[in-house]
C-alpha cells in the first residue's frame, strides 16, 4: 500500500466480443461493461488511488453503426449517477472532444464535474470523443496562436509547454496502464502522457475485470523497476 500508482489509465475492451461470445447483442456487453466502472472506480476509491482515467469513447467510434453509438450516448447518460460520486467523495472529469457529444450528455457531464468539485476523493476521468492525436492537434493550435500574438515565444517552447496545453493538464502521468481484451496497442490513448507508463494487458475482457483483477495488475506493477532511462543500478542506489 506504499507504492500505489497515483494514476491508473485503463483501455476498456472487449465488451463487445464478450456478448458475442454468449450469443448476445454487442449492446448487452456494453451494459456489463458500465456495471464493472462502477465497481473499479469504488475500489480505486478504496485503495486511495488519486486518478482513474478510462477510454470510453474515442474519436474514431464515430464510425461505429449509429445504433451502437445512440446506444452507447443512452448508456452514458444512464450511468452517470450523481450518488455514486458522492457517497464515495470522488470526483468527475471528461477530457476530449465534447461538442461532438449530443447536447444532453454535454450538459449532463457539465452537471456531475461542477456537483463534485469539491470532492476530495479518487478523480475519474472519462476520455469521452477523444484521440491522442485530437488533443496534441489541439495542443499546437492554441501554443501556435500565442506565438502568433506574442503571448509566447517560439524559443521558450519545452516539453512542459505542451503539456501544460493538454487536456489532461490537471493530472500527473498515468504511471499504470491497463487494457484489457487482449489486444496490445494504445490505439490513440494518452500518447503523450504515456511516454513512461508501465504497460499491464489482459486478456480478460473488460465485463469479467473485477476488483481483484485490478489489484493483481497494480501488484504486477509493483514488481517492476521504473528507470526512466537510467540503469538499474543507478535507481537501486538513489533508494
């Protein structure tokens, strides 16, 4: 419990594949799957993890058949309970591109981050209509328009700058990544912010990820030695 990661990202796959399996509408799996957030973000609040950021729904989801995304939009809607937030003292965010998202889940998510502000617990994040490649694309736009107008020079640009232009600019870098289903690829997830994160993939799909499973992927990361470019002896001797 000592070396808890404060940032845990989690690619949430596999719902689809999973109702399948049982010889069922994607959307079944879609419904299992907003089930399991409820439960990984009450044991992050539990575990006292700082922030617990999930893809939900990227850019390219767009393409999706529309009755799939009309239902994923009705399943958000129905899901973000206001309850859930505060009897656990957690907060609410969502970064992405929120005008492509119909008019009452904007106005819902606009609801549940203003109500929990004040919270002081685990800060989920949803990755609604977001791409990594969106929000660095948005990043250069507004550091571009400040060269532009002289509020920053060319010459001052680092690393920092650009994060600090991000949308996640609220939140240290994951140190834990987590996908599940299988598949082992970001596909165009907090490109950026994971320069460094450590990967966990699973197999499981994301409906069957239950809290144990959650706490078996942070143990796996507490194995791991995180040099970030140095040797392993030279962090063993800064401990």
């Amino acid at each position: 419990m000592t070396r808890l990661p404060r940032h845990i990202a989690i690619i949430m796959d596999g719902n689809g594949r999973w109702a399948k399996a049982q010889g069922k509408e994607r959307t079944f799996g879609h419904q299992e799957g907003a089930e399991r957030v409820h439960d990984i973000m009450t044991e992050a609040v539990k575990l006292g993890i700082d922030y617990l950021t999930l893809y939900t729904f990227s850019t390219e989801n767009w393409n999706r058949p529309e009755e799939e995304v009309a239902a994923l939009m009705a399943l958000l809607l129905k899901h973000l309970e206001e309850e859930l937030f505060m009897k656990n003292n957690a907060r609410f965010r969502v970064i992405g591109d929120t005008q492509r998202l119909p008019q009452t889940v904007q106005e819902a998510c606009a609801y549940l981050e203003k109500r929990t502000s004040n919270n002081t617990g685990t800060c989920m994040v949803l990755a609604l209509s977001y791409s990594s490649k969106w929000e660095i694309t948005q990043a250069v736009k507004k550091i571009a328009t400040k060269v532009k107008e002289g509020t920053l020079n060319a010459e001052d640009i680092c690393e920092e700058t650009i994060t600090q232009h991000l949308a996640t600019n609220f939140m240290p870098d994951p140190e834990l990544m987590i996908r599940t289903g299988g598949e082992e690829r970001l596909s165009n997830y907090l490109l950026w912010q994971c320069a460094y994160s450590e990967f966990y993939f699973t197999g499981t799909y994301w409906p069957d990820f239950h809290e144990e499973d959650l706490c078996k992927a942070i143990v796996d990361y507490q194995g791991r030695q995180r040099r970030f470019g140095k040797t392993g002896e030279q962090v063993t001797e800064k401990k």
